[in-house]
C-alpha cells in the first residue's frame, strides 16, 4: 500500500479514527479523540482557503442546516456548545476538501488496500483492548463502542463491493462482523449486520433474502448465549419478549430511566427545542453520573426540537438521494463510493437510536464524508477529463469490471451501462 496515492484526507481521517479508539493519552489536557477530529478539520479549512474552486461536494444541501446550528449557538448559554456545534459540522467540512483531493489512475486500488488496512488495524485494536490475547477468553462486554462505529462504515463498504462481484468482500464483511460481536455492543451487531442485505448496490434479491436468513439465525444463536444473555438481562437471563425499556430486568445502561425524562422535557418547548447542547446541561444536572443522552434522536428533539430535526432528517435524506442519483452516471469507484456511503446514512440513523454517533465525527462522521467526497472528486474530474475516468474504470474497486463480465457471457456494455438500481450481468448470486 502507498499511502501517496490515497487522498491525504482519506487516510488521515481513517488513522484518526484508529487512534482515538486506540490511544489513551492526553496532550495539553486534550485527550486522543479531542485531536482525532480537530486535527482533520483544521487539514480541511487549510485545503479549502488553498482550493476553493476545485470544491466538487454539493455544499448547498447542508447550507439550512448549518445556518440553523449557527443561529442556535448565538443564542447558546451552555459553554460546550461551540465545540459539539462544530463536531457536527466537522465532517461536512471534511467531505467538502475531500472532494478537492488530486486523483491518480491508482487511486482506487491504493484507497482499496488502505479500507483493508484499517479493517485489521480496527480488528487487531478490539482483540487488544478485550484482553483476547491474555486471557484467551472472551469478556462479558468488550466496550469500544468507537471502533464498532468505525467497523460499521467499513462493514458498508465491503458489502457494496460484494454486490458488485468482488467475491473476496465477502469475507471481509464476514471478518468486520468479528469487532461488534467481541465488543457485545448490542446496536453495533444490528448496524454492521444489516449492511449487506439492505445495500443499495446490484445484489441478487435471492442473495439478500439468504443473508437476512443467515443473520436471524445468527442472531438468535447469539441471543442464546450466556455472555449475551448477561449483556441483555441484569438477571443473566430472559427471552426475547422479554426486550422492553418497561422491563426492569432489560439491561438498558441507565437509557429507561433518563429517556422518560427528557421525553417529559421536550413537551415543553416541542418546536424550537432548548438551545444548542441543552440536553447535556439538563442531564448532568439531574443525572452527575452521566454527560449524554445516548439516543441522537432525542438529542436533536431536545435541542433542536421539531424544527431542528426536521432540518436534519431532510438533509441527509436529500445529500442520500443526491449520492444516489451521482452513482448512476459514475464510474465504478466512484459508484461504489457513492453507494456505499449513502447504505452508511442508514447505518448512521441506526446508531443514532442508543448512542451520540453525531458527536463522534473522529469514528465515524470524517472517514465517511472524506470517502463520500473523494467519490464527487473523482466524478468531477472525471468531467473534465475522459483518460484519468478510464484509469478509474480499470483500477477501480471492483477488479472484474461490468465490461469483463459482460464480454464473458457474450453481452455487450460498458462499466456504465447499467444503473445502480439494477442488477448488472454477471451480478453476485
């Protein structure tokens, strides 16, 4: 792998992500995973003052919810809502100095290598920190919630590209699913599993419906097991009726009883909501033990109200839609780019349900809109020139192209001959 042909923010986003899960250090009172999101914001600014015009991200989509966050910080009393403002912002900047990236005909391949890279570095950091290679043992919960956010994304990306033939994806998908499953993080096992047979790529609906076969089968033997049952029930053990925030014996890490409260809360400014970061004042105030809601949903509910949630769901459903629309008429890396990302908005709204996940921009939200940026970098340069989309199309991230396919059963086309929305020939059964 030669880190000079993948885009610098790419990598430094995916090492950034490595290190905040991994590092436990502080620097000036500043921990890891403080310098892990401010860092590739402050690469990004500096690229964006040096390139503004070569800016290929659709920065628009994001203009109402960015003016609303602003307007709410205005009027902010609480003193971290600078900081978790930005947070959220972080990695729309990020996508945006992405797609000002210089590409190479070896881009997609080297890009390729390094998501695998990180995928054993993710891996190998959740083995350590579980105790696997002391203990020899599993322990009753892993924890590194962060990197299982980080694994989720890549979990999206393997899956779009075994839709797309590369049957060694496959496996890879298989391997990822390893860090939710050490970790026991019970949101994580449902986000990562759920890639592959919700990915938007060209999968055979035969192939989803086995996969969502395989994971309830999966599931259920999981869900059987003592070191599971001792994650889901206080007692050690329950059944699956048995799931309910209004069961008592339901390990819900604190979530059952703050949630209720500021449910109750919100009905009294539903529209506008609080203030920004107000969710955070409330709960330290009525619960010291704890800093967050671990629910985004009611964060946004919270602080936002209505309005503000409003703005987020529309605007990520319509840069979705957009990345959606942008792969039909991409080349093959970039397709998968454009696919796998949106497939990791889905996986992002499923976090959202029990963590901060927007809050996490270094494990999640930089890597995914550096990558979704660097596919709106290569579409765009590929406008401005035929030879370096051609190099895409044979170093592309799937190694046996839809032309190779085709020609092997005697069918004409062309890496672009078929829609995202559709199966191409050749497609993995």
């Amino acid at each position: 792998m030669k880190l000079r042909h993948v885009p610098f923010l790419v990598w430094l986003t995916g090492l950034a992500a490595f290190a905040a899960a991994n590092a436990n250090f502080e620097v000036f009172g500043f921990s890891a995973s403080g310098y892990a999101w401010v860092l590739p914001l402050v690469v990004a600014l500096l690229v964006l003052a040096r390139h503004p015009n070569r800016v290929k991200f659709p920065w628009p989509i994001w203009v109402p919810w960015a003016l609303l966050l602003v307007v709410y910080l205005v009027e902010a009393d609480d003193a971290h809502a600078l900081q978790r403002t930005a947070m959220m912002l972080c990695p729309v900047v990020v996508g945006m100095a992405a797609s000002c990236s210089r590409l190479t005909p070896v881009t997609p391949r080297e890009t390729r290598r390094f998501l695998r890279v990180l995928a054993i570095a993710v891996g190998l950091g959740i083995v350590w920190h579980a105790g696997l290679l002391i203990s020899g043992t599993l322990p009753v919960y892993g924890g590194s919630a962060t990197s299982v956010m980080t694994a989720s994304l890549l979990a999206a990306m393997f899956a779009t590209g075994y839709s797309f033939g590369r049957r060694t994806d496959l496996g890879w998908w298989v391997a990822i699913q390893l860090v939710p499953w050490i970790a026991l993080t019970r949101t994580g096992i449902v986000a990562s599993a759920v890639t592959l047979p919700f990915c938007f790529g060209p999968l055979k609906v035969r192939t989803r419906l086995i996969s969502l076969g395989a994971i309830a089968l999966g599931s259920v033997a999981l869900f059987s097991t003592p070191r599971m049952q001792a994650r889901m029930f206080y007692s050690g053990s329950g059944t699956l009726s048995e799931i309910s925030l209004q069961n008592r014996n339901f390990a819900t890490s604190g979530r059952s009883a703050l949630w209720p409260e500021l449910l109750e809360e919100i009905k009294s400014k539903p529209w506008v909501g609080h203030g920004a970061n107000a969710s955070e004042t409330f709960i330290s105030a009525t619960r010291p033990d704890l800093a967050h809601p671990h629910n985004d949903w009611l964060r946004l509910l919270f602080d936002y109200g209505i309005l503000g949630t409003g703005f987020f769901v529309i605007t990520f459903i319509a840069q979705g839609l957009h990345a959606l629309a942008a792969a039909r008429r991409a080349p093959d890396f970039a397709r998968l780019l454009f696919l796998s990302c949106a497939l990791s908005f889905v996986v992002l709204f499923v976090f959202m349900c029990t963590d901060n996940i927007i809050l996490y921009a270094a494990f999640f939200g930089n890597l995914l809109f550096a990558l979704l940026g660097l596919a709106y970098g290569s579409v765009g340069r590929r406008k401005n020139g035929r030879a370096l989309a051609g190099s895409f199309e044979t170093h592309g991230l799937p190694e046996r192209s839809a032309r190779t396919n085709d020609k092997r059963r005697g069918e004409p086309g062309t890496a672009d001959a078929y829609p995202w929305t559709l199966p191409r020939p050749g497609g993995t059964s």
